[in-house]
C-alpha cells in the first residue's frame, strides 16, 4: 500500500494489443478516409469494419463486465487502454468506447432493470447498435446549468409523454435509442425533479431537426437538434426511478469526462508524434527543424502536458475507483487542465509542422478542430473553474475553523 | 508635428461608408451562404454579385490608384479602411483587398511596366479577372526559407521555361493569373538569383495538381498544389528586372503581412460583438452572462488585445508610409503579436458562446479556423521571433560598442 | 491630419539630453548604491545630489509649467521623456516626475488656487520638498472601492477637523505635506460626499504609525501608515471645493497611471538590455547564449511586449492630450496591459540572466521587484479588467440597439 | 499491483503529526519573525529552537536512514512528508530537510565511506552542524553547462589541492564542511574528469569571499562566493572515487530536484491559503471577494496546479523508488512544470490579497521572491527544456524506426 504506478500486467498486455491494432488495423483506415472525415454518409459501413476487425482482436467494449462482452475494466484500467485506442480518432469508434455509446453503456449497466439491460444495453456493447444521450437543450433549457432543464414528461396512461426540445446530441441520427432527460416535477431552475427514460429511435413522437454543422464531428456521427413532440413511452421507459435523473447524471457524467480525457490524451499524443515526424525529416535555415530552440520548447512543452495531464488522468481514476465516485473535484480538476492541455498540444504540432499542418496532408488540423470544444462540452471549464473555487473556499472555511 | 492618431475626414467617411456596406450589403450574403462557405462552387457567383455592390458603392480596391479606380490609400488609410470591411468574412472580398490579389497590385503597380499595368492591373483592380501568386514550394524547396528556392526559369529562345513545384498557392484555381517565383541563377541555399513572372493562367505549362484541404479556405479560393512543366512565357513576361525577385518579395511582404493584420483585426472585432450578442443576452446562474466575472475577464481580455492590436498596426503603417518601407521589424512585430491576438480573440469569443459558437449557428468557428494559420503563413511566428531577436542583438551590439 | 508617431524636435532633443543624463550621471549612482537600494537612510541624500544635477542640466520637471520652472509638456511630451528617465530606476527621482510627486503637481497645477500653488506646488516643483498623497485606507476603507472611504472631514470653527487610518501611502515619512482624501458627507459605500485636503507634514494630528515591508521601495520614500486623529485644517487646507474629491481623484489618476506605464516601460527597456548585456557576453552549450532559441524567443517576447506598450501608451497619451481626458477606458487598456508586459519582460530578462540575474550582482531582480505591485496599485487590474468590460457591454449595447 | 495514491498508514500518520508541529510550532516563530526573514544574525539561534523542538517530536531529518536518526523514507514517502513541512518556509529547516543539507545527506548515505559517514553524515543528519555543496561556478566555469567545471584538483603528496572559484553556494557561511566539486582530469569543456571532495569548513585554503544580495535568501543562509586557494585535502577527503563526481552529482540531483518540488508544493499550498484567508474575509463591490468570477478563477487555477504539481511529484517519486534513479526525463519534466506552477501560485495569491499582498503584513510577497529562483536553480529550465526535447527526439526516432 503505497502511491504505485505500476500497471497490472494483464491491462498491460491488452493496452499493448490494442496499441498494435490501432496501428495496423485503425490508422491504415484513418489514413485513407481522412479527406472524408466528415463525410457521415461513410460512417456506417467505417464503423461495422473497424468494429468487426476489434471484435475479432477480442478488444470491442472492454469496459463493460463480461456478461456484455467486455472485460469489466475499472476506470484505472479504462485510463490506459483508451489512451491507446485514443491514438487515432477513430480508435476508440473502433472499440466502442467513443462517446456517448461508452458513457450510456456505463449508465445503463449500473441503472438499469436487467429486462433494460437485455434490450437496450447487449446490442449496444456489442456494437449492433447506436445511442444517444439527450440531455442538452437550446436556450433557455438545460445547458451548462442543468437545474434550467425545460423538457416535460407528463403521466399519460400506463406511461409518460416526453415533450421538449435538445441539441447538440451526439450521435442521434442513426442511433437506435435515446437516453432522454426530462422533467417529472418542479420548474426550471429548481434542482429536482428530472427522470432519464430510454426512447427507441423509431418512436414517431421523436423527430431529428437538423444536424449542426460543429467544429468537431464526433467521430463522423455529428450533432443533432432533436424534438420530441407528445413522444410516449411506457413505464417501462423509466431508468433508475422516477425523480433520481440528476443524480444518475452525476453518475454518468464524472467518469464520463473523464474518459474523454483518457481518448483525447492519445490523440494529443500521436499529434505530438506527427510534429516529430515532421520536424525529424524538415529542414529549416541550414538543420533539422528538431535541433532548432523554438521547436524544442515546443516538444518539451508538449511533452510536459502530456505527462501533467496523465498524472493527472491516473489520480482521478484511482479516486473514482476507490471512493465509490468523485466526493470533490478531481474529475472537475482533470476536465479542466487535461481539456486545455490538449488543445495546446494540438496547436504547437499544427505550428511545428508549419504550412502542411494546417492542410489535409497531415491530420493535424483536424485533430486540433476536434479536440477544442472539449473545454465547452462536459461543462464548459468556467463552470467546472467556479465549481473548483466553491469547493476550494468551503474546504479552507472548515480546515479554518477548526 | 506629434504623436497623433487622427483620422482624416474623407478616410473616416470612406471606412464610415464600409462600415454601412458591411453591415448592410456584405453581412447579409455571410449570413445566407454560411453554412456553405467552404463550397468553392459558388463562390464566383458570390465574388461578384459582392464586387458589384462594392462597385456601385464606390467602394472597389481602395487602395490602388485613382488612374486604377482607387483612391490610393496609403497604408494608415488602409488600416482605417481594411479594418471596416474585415468585419467581414467577405467584406475584403467584396471590396476586392484580399489576399493575394490586393498585395499583386500593390506589387503591379510598383514594379510593372506600363504595358504588364494594362494587361494584369487594370483588369485585377476593376474585379474582372483575380490572379495568384506563387512561391511557396514543398519541401524541400522554398517555404519558411526564401533561399531554398527550387523551381527554376531557364533561357530559351525569345522567353523563358519554367519548371518546378508550387503549393499553398492561394486562388490559384480560377486565377487569371500568377506572379510565379522561379531562380534565374545561383542554385538553393543562395539568396540570389530569383525573378519573377506573369505567368497567364492558361499557359499550358501550368497545371493544379490538387487542392489543398486546410484548416482556411482563403475566402473561397483555397489553396492548391502547381505544377510548372516546361512552361514557356516571353521576356515580356519578366515582371521588373531578371535576378532581382528577391528584393521585389520584400516589397510584396512587409506591406501584405500588415494589410493581412488589417483584415483579420476587422473580423477579431466582429467575433468580440458576436460574443458580446451572446453573453448580453444568454443567462447563467441566475444572471447574464455578461454579469460574471470569467466572462468579464474573457471580454476585457479581448478589448486589451484589440486595441494593442490596432495601436501596432497604425504604428507600422506609419513606419511603412515614412521611411519608405520597413528599414527594421515593425511588420515582424505587428506580424507575430496581431496574428495571435485576434487568435485569442477569436478563441475567447468561441469559449464565451459556448456550445453554440462550435457550431455554425454562430460563425465564430470559422472565423477561429480562418485565422489559424495567420500564424504560419507570411513567414511562421518562430521565424519572426527569430529574426526580431537579431536585430534586437545587433541594436544592443551597436549602442553598446557607442 | 493624420496617424503619426513623429516626435517633435524640441522633445526629440530634450528626450536625448535626458538619455544622456540617465547614462552618464544617474546610472553611476544607481550602481554605486545598488547594494542599500532598499535603505531609506540615504535616500535624501541621493535625492538631492541627483536632483541638482537634473537642475542643472535643466531636466527637474519637464511636466509642469514654465512658471514652475518646467516646460509644460503635454502628455505625449511626458510619454517620450519620461521612458527615457526610466531607463534607470532613479531616473524619475533624478528629474522629479516620480509618484506620487509628480501627479501631486499635476492636480495642483490643475485644482489648486493661487495662494496654494505657491505655498505647495512651487517648493515642490523645485524639488525643495516632496510630498505624498493619502487615498488607501485599510479594510474596510477605500481600497480598490474607492466608495468605502472611511477617513471623515468634519467642520469646526473655521475649519475641518480629519480622523481615520490610510496605508500604503507613498512617500509620507519626510513628507512636506500630504493631499488627503477624506468624506466629508455621506458614508462609506456612498459615491459622493469626498474632499481633498492639503495638510503640513508636521501637523500635530497627523502621525505616521509604521512603515510597511513592501515589494518595492517607491524609489527609497518607502509606504507607509498613516493615522489622522483630530487633525485641524483650516478651510484654505481645501483642495479645489468642498464634496469635489472624487472628481479630482479622476483628474489625478488616468493620468497619473500612465506616467506609471512610461516610467516602468523605460525601466523595462533596461532590465531588457541588461539581460541583452548578458546573452550576448556568455557562452553556453557551445555557443553564445543569444545565438540559442529558447533565448531568442524570450528577446523576440520582449520586444514585442516593449512595441505593443510603447503603442498603447503613445496612443493613450494622445487621447488624454485631445480629449480633455480619458472618456473611455484606454487608460484602463493601457494600464493593464503594460503593467503586465513590464512584469513578463523583467521576468524574461531575469530568465535569461539565470543565477546572476536573482542576485545584486545585476539589477534584475531588482527590479523585477519593483515593478509587481504595479498590477495592483493605481486599481488592481481586475478591477480595470472589470470596468473594460462593463464598457465594452455598454457600448455594445448601444451600437447592437441603433 | 495498480496505479494506486494511498498513503501508508504510518507515513499518514507521520505528515500528520507533521502538519501538526507546523502549525503549532513553526508557524508562531515564522509570523514572529517574519519581518526579519532576510536577517541572517539570528539564522542559527532559530535553527537550534526549531530543530530542538523538531528532535522532541521525533521528526528530525525523517529521510535519512534509521542509523541515522531518521526512518529512511523513501522518495515517495518524503514526498508525503516534505510537503507538509514545507507549509511553512521554515518547516524544512526545522526538520532538517531542507537544501542543501538534505541532499549532501543523501548523497553521503549513499556514497560516503563508513568513515566519512561518521565523520560528517552523523552530525549533519542530528542537526548538530551544517554543510554546503559547492558545485556552480562563475563564468566561464560550470554553470547550466557541468561539463565547463574549471576549479582543479591536483595531487599532491598524501593527497590533494583544490583551487578555483563557486558562488551562489548556499549555506556557506557557517558550515562545518563542503562537498567540493573539482577536476581531476580533463579540460572544461570535457564531461570526465571529476571528483567530489569533502572539505572541512575551517580548512585555511577555503575563503568566504561575498555574500550575493540574491532575491531568494535559502531559508536564512544566504548564497556565498568561495574561494578556494592551495586548499589542501587528504585522500580521505575523496567521496567515492576519483574521476566519478559527474556520476555522483546525477545521484544527487535527481532527488535533489524532486525535494525541492515537494517543499516548494507545500509552501504554494501556503500561499492559496492565505490568499483564501484574504478573499473569504475582505469585501469589495457589495460581497466577499471570495465571490467575484475573477477571484473564482484564479482560486481554481491555484487548485489546477497545485493538483497537477502533486501529480507530477508523486509519479516522479515512484520512478525513483522503484527505477533505481530516473531513467528517463521524469525528474525534469517535475521540475520545470512544479518551479512554474508555484511561481505562478504564488503570484495569484499575491494578486488576490492585493495591496497587503506585497507587504510584510503577509507573507505572500516573501514566499514569491524565494519561489522565484527555481526556475533558475537546479538546471535553468531552459536546459531541462532542451534535454526533454533531446529525449523526445530520440525516442521517436527509435519507435519509428522499429
């Protein structure tokens, strides 16, 4: 019992298989397909290949508890796998560990009846299946301040009504069912009151608007605006029970922001490694760009982000794995500096890689377009910031006091 | 004879009367195209839909001569002028003083015979044709460093063949024609021996290899890949003297690179507004957006880089207006500062929009994509630190041997 | 009519005589005494010898009027002059323009009736005396709030009596007199209801209480606390009207907060220097250490950092100079970014000094010292920060609703 | 065998009767004599008070073997420990843990004959005597660059003569003995050659030339220039073996550097805290400052790094406990990220109290200017930078090719 950063050797094997299928089977795809990226028409096909070749690999859904095909990783064990899926952008697509799939998977293994769990959460882990989880709304609805929640769902007979509006859903278009959050009593603005229920894609009450067009794409599945309009579902929708939405959210969202700091460190790695790639081969006024002293600041830099932001990574999942969820602000901590700390990195191998980086030729560009709505999704860090103060202020308010 | 920073009457009622054709006839077309703004499809149709209105208004390329249609703005004046029309996406457009074309001009009209004047600046000036300008070459030719200039213009009878590789040529695809940079003596690694020719845009000897898929899109045109293969023009080709390219490159940059600051510090501003429309009216925990504290900072923030931004490029254009060019680094200075000021501007206006300003609701995603690579291009920030700091050392070197 | 940064000759061949000065007189002392900069019991001393010869070199105090003994420069006179006496942190001593004497003579010059400006701002233009000004008050007083003024001005036969604490008073131990804020109607929290007060720095109700350990040492006079109890003024003690004083406080502090901005500019521009001195004498790693790139990026920030203050000073300058002070927040923008770029820049130097650079051996630590405070006082630069923004929403607001 | 954070039961225990003789012993003398901090008259007599009180509590020098004293914490469980103590800029002294006699133990632990251990370990671990390390040099000698060590040892008859010139050697003054870094063989320029010598403090050869005035004051003993002129030494002065100190220094200073990490750490905890103490009491504009959204920021970033800054420690120690020194650039990267984040910790904390920050009234001003110079000392980060980078390189090199 000590501060040990060992890794078990068994997480150690399948982080090094999942590191070698990323090269040989993920980036050869990426490579390919990068002109289209954010071509969806594609997605499809893209994903049931990569899926079907990780599945083959024994590395699909590796989070989720072997009932459901997985390994049942703890979230120490998730920090260094979906690191190395994360080393393409389509890796974690690949495994099914991309968001929201991941996160819904998550929910539902925890939350769910088993009858919920047969039907919703078995096709999902194994990749026959999509999701999206509709939490989000427009103005004045549920945005960074989740009490503002606008959504409805109204007791109808043997079941419940869902109206309201949500956007930016990752993933709705195609997906096969909806976690939607909704309110079941008090008003917006009140903290109470909201219960998630699980719609089927095809229920005609839910009606895909458009799709935004975002810097980022999700891994090909884009950003939907999503009306629901007299949308009913049974009680056997409920997830969890009624009136409990904002604290299954919770359970949802810690790990959840912090896989995706997991999935966007390897992406900020091999963006990283895509700068050494290019300024180990350039030439600039008479040597290696590599020798030069601006661009060794800027891989040093890199390099110290990336391990500041493990470190960090590694710390929140051991406090997520051993106190039964985050008590403070560990997972608000690591969102906040690893969502910067990326897009820093990102930046500084697009300006090291000059001209070409910021063109098609290298994936630079693109990673840098994914990787900066991170620090506004999964609470924007202003808010994860005065979250972080408060807390700061009433921990120092009671060591002060006593 | 002071320090002043008035602004003549008839340039204030020129940027006064942009500003109105900004506002009125240019933001209206960003606003319907811009969900298609990286479709080079229609952007001819648009150029001169816009152009016209410019035309009709007065408004067209500024800063050539009246005998041109212009006003002949000196570089303050542009600052005034540039700065309004920025405002923009497709105000520099509309008004013709975009890149490349508006520093061709200026180039034309310095350096270009009577008879080259005719035939390429008239018709470039008036909106009628564009043109590119093409010096940028692949690794391991001309990029960062002039000197490793690679494409070469050999003597043939009554002319000269060119051959050689180009990339990053911005508007290259539909241009009328290019400013080509080949070496006419010496071999890479000199700095001698470069000239430059009007290369008709219909030479057969000149291809588009491809287009190039980068972060900006170069108000439409994109930047494409060329390739010069035994392309033939005549002596009358030759734009000024053989062997002197060099020298005429300077005469392009150190004016371009300001009047690029000019553009992009118009379009920081309007990311600002488009900030501060969102924050004015979107609330948050109980108040406007625009009542929190983060938010304050992030808008302070702004004006700071604003109003630094724009006190060095008046200071410059001063300097370039009075001693005849740019005799030590205030371009560099107002390169390197601006284009990461309105880069954090734009990165603070989308952070401040939140979720909506990734998406293409709000424009300030693009507007963030755009002016990316202003940090790379006209020469990387690190090569203008780098050549700050030189002359920063023989500065000292000078008054302290005094 | 137009932008320009030209210099006048007069102030052109004044600010040469004062570089001069700095150089040959005031920089020997500033090395011979390095070692006691800190040591108040000197300070006299060194007061006087550097002012006499700042007299008779006919450099004492450029900014006040002829009639004073000065030239009556207008603000952007004092923002070439004053940079150049900067250059050595005695530099402002020497030509007494240094806080809080020289806004002291400004709001005398401005406010002060005949009789007064005889009694105070002649001695003191004369460099015969130095006097100090009394605003802060500890907490709960007026600190960056200048509403919570504490300090009471009540009326008794024939004039006022005064009673509270201020602190970090500039200057106040040797003081000859001191301009002292205090309420003379209304209470704290209250705008209005303030007076200014010229009281002798023997009044028996006035005592300094204990100097204060600061960062800086405000050019050796040090700050102190100050306590006024029954302090009797007669009404001829009234600076200006009675219920005025925030009003004057206003006229006093933009521009007094930009004398700050040139002052620490000029000393900026030495610490630069210094470390110049240093990078380009020592070797390392096989070569000169301003031939490194890490160290070339520094000198490349700090030159952008001494342009990008230099325009907004010069600019800020003009502003205050045209429009009878400042109606918007540039001194605010200017203050806040060049308190900052001052601090970077003695920071960087100090960097690139290494270990000698923290000791006394060089000035640099020093002076980085002397210049952190300077984001606090004269407003604490959230506060500015804030009150940009509040601007920034205002006029937005406006031009959104024409 | 997993990532795991946990403390062990008996080194919890130990930071928290740590944290408790801190608060109830070595702050009350910290606040007593702050105001004289920089006064080394009274260094030893607050020494002695300090480490005999530490010695009653049991915990005196708790890193350095039971034979010793102490309990022989590993590198992880000083990381534990140090920080706790170093919550006061005193609490390492009192425990006997701070530089350089910390690492002088650590290397005679490791290095030093049986003999030697007696002689110069025992005492210095019991707190009875002080050391210094004598290594840096001035120009052109060993600075950022070892391999430039000039200061020579030549053989002499039963042993040998040391002469050259260090500075910024901290704790000279008052030291019992030195460890002499000296050349053996080789030129400067040469990475061979050197040896460590063990030199009595009172040896006629070794003279205390200066003390350097430095912005940090090395908790009281001051940075000294030593002259060291026909020093004669016995064999037995030799630690280790000749022409190994390159060797050894590494053996030093990799811990070295991560201890000062860890004591910085705890004082940066220190320095929010009293800024929390500042901003949960003081009101400005109408509430707490505590309250406002630029306050809030700056409370979370102060948490941000100091999470990260432990991260980075504690991972780093766990490559030292278990990698037999660090093998790759884990201590550098701690070291360059923690020296910038206390530096900048501390200067939010001192922005956030505001004036009173930059006074004796607080402490935040003093724990600024002794933070400072770490950004310097232990290898400039810039060199830390550039051997990143270096390591960066090579590994990609070594990944790609395979």
């Amino acid at each position: 019992m000590a501060i040990r950063f060992d890794i078990e050797p068994e997480i150690a094997a399948l982080a090094e298989r999942t590191r070698e299928f990323v090269r040989d089977v993920v980036i050869p795809v990426e490579l390919e397909i990068k002109g289209s990226l954010h071509d969806a028409r594609d997605a499809e096909a893209v994903r049931a290949r990569l899926q079907a070749a990780a599945r083959a690999a024994g590395l699909l859904a590796p989070h989720v508890g072997e009932r459901w095909g997985g390994r049942g990783l703890d979230v120490r064990g998730q920090a260094i796998v979906f690191e190395a899926a994360g080393y393409s952008l389509l890796g974690p697509l690949a495994l099914n560990i991309s968001a929201p799939d991941e996160g819904n998977m998550h929910l539902l293994e925890r939350v769910a009846t088993p009858t919920q769990q047969e039907q919703f959460l078995a096709p999902l882990a194994a990749g026959r299946v999509r999701s999206c989880f509709a939490m989000t709304e427009p103005p004045p609805g549920a945005g960074s301040d989740p009490r503002a929640l606008a959504t409805t769902a109204t007791r109808v007979a043997g079941g419940w009504r869902i109206d309201g509006t949500k956007w930016f859903i990752t993933g709705a278009r195609g997906a096969d069912f909806a976690i939607v959050m909704a309110r079941t009593s008090g008003a917006p603005g009140d903290r109470g009151g909201a219960t998630m229920f699980l719609v089927a894609g095809d229920n005609p009450g839910m009606h895909i608007v458009r799709d935004l067009d975002t810097l980022d794409h999700g891994l090909f599945a884009g950003h939907s605006e999503v009306y629901f309009n007299e949308c009913i579902v049974g009680d056997d929708a409920v997830l969890g029970e009624v009136d409990r939405g904002f604290e299954y959210a919770q359970v949802r969202l810690a790990p959840a922001r912090l896989t995706h700091c997991m999935r966007w460190l390897g992406l900020a790695r091999r963006a990283h490694d895509l700068a050494l790639g290019h300024v180990t081969r350039r030439e600039g006024f008479g040597s290696k760009l590599a020798e030069l002293g601006m661009i060794q600041q800027q891989l040093a830099d890199n390099e110290i982000d990336l391990a500041a932001s493990r470190a960090l990574i590694h710390h929140t999942a051991w406090v997520l794995d051993t106190h039964g969820g985050d008590p403070g602000t560990a997972s608000s901590i690591a969102k906040t500096f690893v969502s910067e700390a990326v897009g820093r990195i990102a930046d500084r191998a697009m300006q090291m890689a000059g001209a070409v980086g910021t063109s098609g030729d290298l994936l630079l560009s693109r990673y840098w377009r994914e990787m900066r709505p991170f620090r506004i999704y999964d609470g924007p860090n202003e808010t994860h910031r005065w979250s972080i103060a408060k807390r700061s202020v009433a921990a120092f308010k009671k060591r002060d006091g006593a």
